[in-house]
C-alpha cells in the first residue's frame, strides 16, 4: 500500500509512519515541524521524530502545511490507498488565544485533504485523529462520586458514542475538531468515501514531547526527570484513560483492511486503563523515587472532570483491545524520556 501520514512528525503520524514502512508499505510524511512554536517552546521537539523516520528509505518526507492545496497534492503524488490524517492544532488553551489559526489548521486543514484526496484518489482511505472534546462539556452532564484521588462516574462506566455533541461548549479547540470530525463524516455519506473518525481519548508513549498544554502524561514525567514544576489545574482528581500509542494504530489498520465503509469510534485505554492527575503523580514518583514539584491553579475551561472511552463499539467492529497496560506504558515512555533527557 501507499500510505499517507499528514503530522507524520508527530506522536501519532511519526508511530503510524513507522508501523507502515517496517511492513515494507511505501509512506509519504507530511509536516510543517511549528509544534514548538504552537506551544512556545525554544526547542526543537517533532525534528526528532522527523530525523527518526529518515532511516527508513521507504519513508518519503515531504515538508508542508495541510492548510496549502499545493503541499497536500504534492504529498499525495500520483495517489495513495490510505491517509491517516494526524495533523492538527491540538492544545485548548492555544485555541483560546488564536482561534482563527486553530481553525485554520484543524478544520480548514481536514476539509483541504479531504478535498484534495477526492479529486486525486477518492478510493483511499481517510482515518481522522478526531477528540473526546467534541463532547464538549455534555460529558460533565453525567453524575460524578468523588473519591480521595479521583472522580468516578456513578451510573454508567463509560463514554459511548452516542453521547450528544450539541448544545454545550467545547472550546475553540473542540469545535474546530468537531467540524473536521463531522466533514470526515460527511464525504462518506456524500461522497462515498471510506472515512473513519476515531474520537481519541488520552494517548500517550515513547517519542511524545509533551507541554503543560498538551501532551500531560509525557510532560509529567519530563517535568519530573528534570526536577520542573508541574501546575494542576482544578484538584487533580480528573480521570482519563490512557491509549498506548501503538494500540491505537492497530486499531487504524485494523479499519483500513476492514470491509466496513464508515464509522465513528470512541477510543482510549477503557474502563481498566484509567488514572488520575494524582494518581499518575504518585506513580511517578514511584517509579523515579522522587518527590515531585507539584503546583495548583483554577480549573480551565471545558476541562472533563472524567472522561472513559466506552470501547463496545470498537471491540465488536473491529475485533480490536487495547494490549499495552497503564503499567507498561507509563514505563516504557519513562525509559526513552530518561534515554533522551539532553532533548528537552
């Protein structure tokens, strides 16, 4: 197959790329390389995910913007069979602050690929990195017990994809998802495209160069290896559950080589891959025998006090579980980040 990764440079893209090219697939990555100047960092961060994927000779690196006509036809060639549409402005608070460009990239962006997917190769097939905020603040609908480190649902278990995405606020960041999300959606029904829209909870793992606005598992435990502050916003009793990186792109391929024309899936680590903000602390701390520099602040907008991927949707579609643990995982990005400290 010819697979085309847009944010190939990113945590998701750069392990869908590499996942593609070592099953001898030909991939084409395309990336603008701004994540650190979207989160005003004076590093350099996604460049080693992209000089990582240079290895690969079956890996074509194109640098471009999806928001250009000419970048995304370039990166498309003569056609593709599969786009993983990884690209995206994904920090809420940066949303805030620049709506116009956080629209601009993630749902101008969306409908700039898919468009230019249609009129090149309307075969192939459009997997869209969507979020649990186009949700919004329905999620917080849902009656909550409170316990010493967390919050806890107390009806149900999990986030189903049914749950209303209407009549509440989501943040500039969740809104401009959601139109991508909703366009992903609608050049299947319209155009018969083979489109699906995995509505991602917390994903995380190994060559993730997380900010205190996005990316709050890797930041932590950066934060932790070089002795930073971390703030919490609200009490840190919010709950998610965490997605291993590589689960999720099983889960992409596993939709790609399906005979199903178009879905919508909820996905996350599940009911038995939750934590806390605390309790994500404490594990680190464990694991790095050391106290934590920990700071607390005001809730931020829309942030979900708990949000469970339900994933019985996803399970009987796709024949698709999540195999990485909370355990495994936490310490497996913990290892490459000690690996790499000199990086951040």
């Amino acid at each position: 197959m010819k697979i085309l990764v847009t944010g190939g440079a990113g945590l998701v893209g750069s392990h869908a790329a590499e996942y593609y090219a070592k099953r001898g697939h030909k991939v084409t990555i395309l990336d603008n390389l701004l994540r650190s100047s979207l989160f005003d960092y004076n590093k350099k961060s996604v460049e080693y995910n992209w000089n990582y994927l240079g290895k690969y000779k079956n890996i074509k690196r194109v640098r471009g913007d999806v928001r250009s006509k000419k970048d995304v036809l370039d990166a498309i060639g003569i056609g593709v069979d599969a786009c993983i549409h990884a690209a995206g402005q994904p920090g809420v608070p940066s949303s805030i602050k620049k709506p116009l460009e956080d629209f601009s990239i993630n749902a101008y962006g969306t409908l700039n690929v898919l468009e230019s997917l249609r009129n090149k190769c309307r075969n192939a097939v459009f997997i869209y990195c969507s979020t649990n905020k186009v949700f919004g603040e329905n999620v917080d609908k849902i009656a909550l017990s409170e316990k010493k480190t967390r919050y806890y649902y107390k009806n149900i278990n999990a986030i189903p994809e049914s749950l209303s995405i209407d009549h509440t606020g989501h943040t500039p960041y969740g809104a401009s998802k959601l139109v991508g999300d909703i366009y992903a959606q609608e050049y299947a029904h319209i155009y018969g495209m083979k489109t699906a829209v995995f509505r991602m909870s917390c994903i995380y793992g190994a060559r993730q160069f997380g900010f205190e606005q996005q990316g709050w598992v890797a930041w932590f435990v950066i934060a932790s290896l070089l002795k930073k502050r971390v703030t919490i916003f609200g009490n840190g009793k919010q709950v998610r559950d965490l997605l291993y990186v590589t689960d999720l792109i099983d889960a992409f391929d596993k939709f790609i080589r399906s005979d199903i024309k178009h879905d919508v899936f909820n996905i996350g680590g599940g009911k038995q891959n939750t934590i806390s903000l605390l309790e994500l602390i404490a594990k680190i701390e464990e694991l790095s025998a050391g106290k934590m520099k920990v700071r607390f602040r005001g809730w931020r907008p829309s942030d979900q006090k708990v949000y469970i991927s339900d994933l019985t949707k996803i399970r009987k579609k796709l024949g698709w579980k999540p195999s990485v643990t909370t355990d495994e995982g936490i310490k497996n990005l913990t290892a490459w980040v000690k690996v790499n400290r000199k990086k951040f």
